[in-house]
C-alpha cells in the first residue's frame, strides 16, 4: 500500500497531500471544518483531519456537487472532498484542492462549543471528548503518540524486553498508603470477622488496590532476563489539586540486572536526550506552535538540553550549594530534608545551568527497596533535575542483599510476609541491579511547555474529575 493512501476508498490524509512533490488531477480528502467563509463567486474551507497541525484549503465554485450543503455546514461539520490538488497562489501554503465533489458525512451547527479560535485551557478541559479537535491539543496528543513510539524504539534497540506489569495489586510500591482499593465487598456493609473487615471474603481473598508502581514486578523480570522495561497507567489516590498531580498517569520503568547507580544514571541521560532529539526530529510543526504560543524558547530549551551536558551532585553537596546560596526560600535548607522544587531549580538553573543528577539522598527519605551506602546514613538514588521543571526522573541501585532490605523492611513497618516474593529474589540468584521511573505525563509537559497536567492526558483523571 502507498504510505500515503489509506485503503478506505483511495482516501489521501492531508498531510500527505500538503507534503506531495506534484499536482494530483484527482484525490479525496475526509476532514473536519475549521473555517467556512463564503464570497460571491468562490468558498473556501479550511479542512483538518488530525494528521498534520495544519489545515488544507478547499476552493469550491457553486458549480460543485452540493455546494450549498457545503458551505452551511458550519464549523466542525465533517466533509468528503474530491478535487484536483493544485498550487496554491495564497501566502502560507503550497497546495489546495479545487473541488469538484463535496460531501457532507456529519452536519454542525451554531451550537458547537469550538466555534471561535481560540478557548481557555480550562474551559477546553469541560469539553475534553471534542478539545482533540482544537490546535493545541491536536499537537499535544500527536506529540503524546509520537513519544509513545519513541520510548519503545529506545528499549527496543537497546535489546530491553518489554513487560506488562499488573494493574491490580496487593502491595503498595511506595508504602504511602495511597491507593484506589479494589473490592467487590458491599460498600454499606463488607463482611466482617472480629468487627474488622474479612478479606477472605473479597474476590481476591486479600486486600487489593490499583498499582502506583511496575518496579517490583519488574524487578523479578530482571532477575531473568537482565534488562526490561514497563510502559503503562498507575494510580495515586492523593487527594491533590495541583497542576502536576494526575490520580491516573503513565510511567516509564526500566530495571537492569547487573548495573550500579552510575550505569542507571547513563541509561537516564540516553533516554531523555534521545526523547528530545526524536520530538525535535520528528515533531517539528507541532513544537513550533507549541514555541509560539505556548512557551516561548521551547525549541531552544530542547535543542540546549539535547546536546548538553549532564553533570552530577551528591545531595550533601547540593545541601551547601543551596546553604551558600545567599537567598532566602521559601522551604528551609537542611541536610535531611527533601529537597523542593524551588531547590530542583536553583541548582540546575543557577548552579550548573544545565541537566543534573544528584545523587545519595538520606536513607530515611526514601523508599525501603533503595540501597544502603557504605556510609550507613545515605541511599545509592538518584533524581534527575532540568531547568524550568526540576525533577524529572527519578531512581535507584536497588538493594540486593536479604539481610540489608529485610532489616529495612522492619525498620519501615513493612511485614515481609506481604513481600515473601519480593525476597525470594534476592534469596536465590540474587544481583546488583538498578532502575528508575518517568512520569510520561511530566515529560511531556517539559516537552510541550504546557503547564498543566490535566492538559497533556486525553481525559485526566482528578479529584471530583472522572467524566467522559
């Protein structure tokens, strides 16, 4: 088949018609209207499909099959047009087609919500089953697809095998408590042994959430076939309304058996620098709007972080760093603290201005599963941190000694009988191995300057939020 043909009756998508080398006597387009304007002798309408962020101009004569139909269709009216493609003597565009049949498949009226040009993101986000059809979120969900791709053609050519990591589960990654629970128990009145819920009784015969994490599944996947990767939905039940927090998002999880912290720092660097590279190669007309309109300097900020250089920082330096700083912020500064966005920032806008990875963070601010460092008091993790953002990435060598994470697991309140599966892959074969985790979502506001998450998801799931 012709890459530029789809079989649905010789159908041509448009950006394949604005991109063609020649004039075509004869193609057929299928679209959605954007603009209708009408003159005495002509009409012309402005055509998208989603393939392309820009539209195809269609010239019609009232000689044309069903020219009225067509030019009272109205904004968002979907059209079949078959026409001659031929250069185009307005500014802006090379080609348009010249009707010679119209067809309207789907009618629009004044009431369409997406009539003027431009919308709040707000308002966009109350109509989120029609916001794909405006600019800006037709860019943002091309750029999310392409992305999409991106990721699995980096593991792919790495040799990293692709695992599906389950969504229902019965331990909390993060040990936050978190969860969305999964029961089929009556909500009014569960069943109860001893005046306590029985979880007997539940489909699953033990309490079960939605997962907030792949890692450890994949953990156990790297112990058999060395280097995997997990791509799909979590759920955090956070009960936060803030422009960065998703209940429901994607994660990009890789595990490598028989890697330290610095080969899992290395891997971080390669991911994110061949993301960027991949959209700024491949995304090109979506990111220049998005460089326009959205944020301005997006496209150098990408094509400086592609070819930057990425350096690294223990958390006890860049404790002194943000000591010396000479300001004041608005969280305090101290070493056993985490470090806040305000932080993230100073460091990698005004310390190093570029890409930084800080690493061996306090053991006891963060998670049980990381490894304990020679020096007792701090843990083998890593963040990485971008300007503009802060943390992007973060990670860990994992600890792979029993007798090291079973004594962690009691100092967290973790019963290892919840976790017997978890030990049992450092009881036999165990190994060094590393790993780390990208919120999709947080990547692609970076990627897209847009500053909401609600606005990078197709239907965002939040508190108070499940609609559509």
């Amino acid at each position: 088949m012709n890459n530029s043909t789809d079989r649905r009756q010789g159908r041509i998508r448009i950006k394949e018609a604005l991109a063609t080398a020649e004039a075509k006597e004869r193609i057929i387009v299928r679209g959605w209207t954007r603009t209708v304007r009408r003159g005495k002798e002509v009409a012309f309408i402005a055509l998208n499909d989603g393939s392309c962020f820009a539209s195809l101009q269609v010239v019609l004569g009232p000689d044309v099959e069903h020219y009225e139909a067509a030019v009272r269709c109205g904004t968002g009216a979907c059209l079949e047009v078959e026409g001659a493609l031929v250069a185009s003597p307005a500014a802006g565009q090379r080609w348009e087609v010249h009707a010679h049949r119209v067809k309207l498949l789907g009618t629009s009226d004044a009431a369409y919500p997406l009539q003027k040009k431009r919308h709040s993101f707000e308002y966009l986000r109350s109509i989120a089953h029609l916001r794909p059809r405006a600019n800006a979120f037709g860019a943002v969900f091309r750029v999310r697809s392409a992305l999409s791709f991106a990721i699995h053609s980096f593991f792919r050519e790495r040799g990293f095998l692709y695992v599906h990591t389950p969504i229902i589960t019965g331990n909390d990654c993060e040990g936050a408590g978190e969860m969305f629970r999964v029961t089929t128990l009556d909500a009014a009145e569960p069943a109860k042994l001893d005046g306590s819920i029985d979880w007997q009784q539940d489909f699953f015969s033990h309490r079960t959430g939605l997962t907030v994490s792949g890692q450890l599944q994949g953990e156990l996947f790297a112990s058999a076939f060395s280097d995997i990767y997990t791509f799909g939905p979590t759920f955090r039940a956070e009960n936060s309304n803030t422009s960065r927090h998703a209940a429901e998002f994607w994660m990009i999880e890789p595990e490598m058996a028989f890697a330290d912290l610095a080969e899992d720092c290395a891997l971080a660097e390669d991911f994110l620098r061949y993301l960027v590279t991949y959209a700024l190669q491949e995304c090109g007309e979506d990111l220049a709007f998005f460089d326009e309109r959205i944020e301005k300097g997006l496209l150098a900020k990408l094509e400086t972080l592609a070819k930057a250089e990425f350096q690294t920082m223990s958390y006890s330096e860049a404790v002194r760093r943000l000591e010396q700083a000479g300001r004041s912020f608005e969280f305090p500064v101290a070493w056993g603290a985490d470090l806040q966005s305000e932080h993230e920032r100073y460091l990698t806008e005004e310390v190093v201005g570029g890409p930084l990875f800080v690493t061996d963070y306090p053991a006891d601010i963060k998670a049980f599963y990381m490894r304990q460092n020679d020096d007792g008091k701090t843990v083998a993790a890593m963040d990485l941190l971008v300007p503009r953002v802060g943390e992007i990435i973060g990670g860990s060598q994992r600890e792979e000694r029993l007798d090291v994470l079973e004594s962690k697991m009691g100092a967290c309140g973790i019963d290892p009988q919840n976790l017997w599966w978890y030990l049992d892959s450092r009881r036999w074969g165990s190994c060094p191995h590393s790993g780390f985790g990208l919120g999709f979502e947080r990547l692609l506001m970076y990627v897209t300057g847009m500053e909401n998450i609600r606005d990078v998801i197709p239907f965002p799931r939040t508190p108070g939020n499940a609609n559509f």
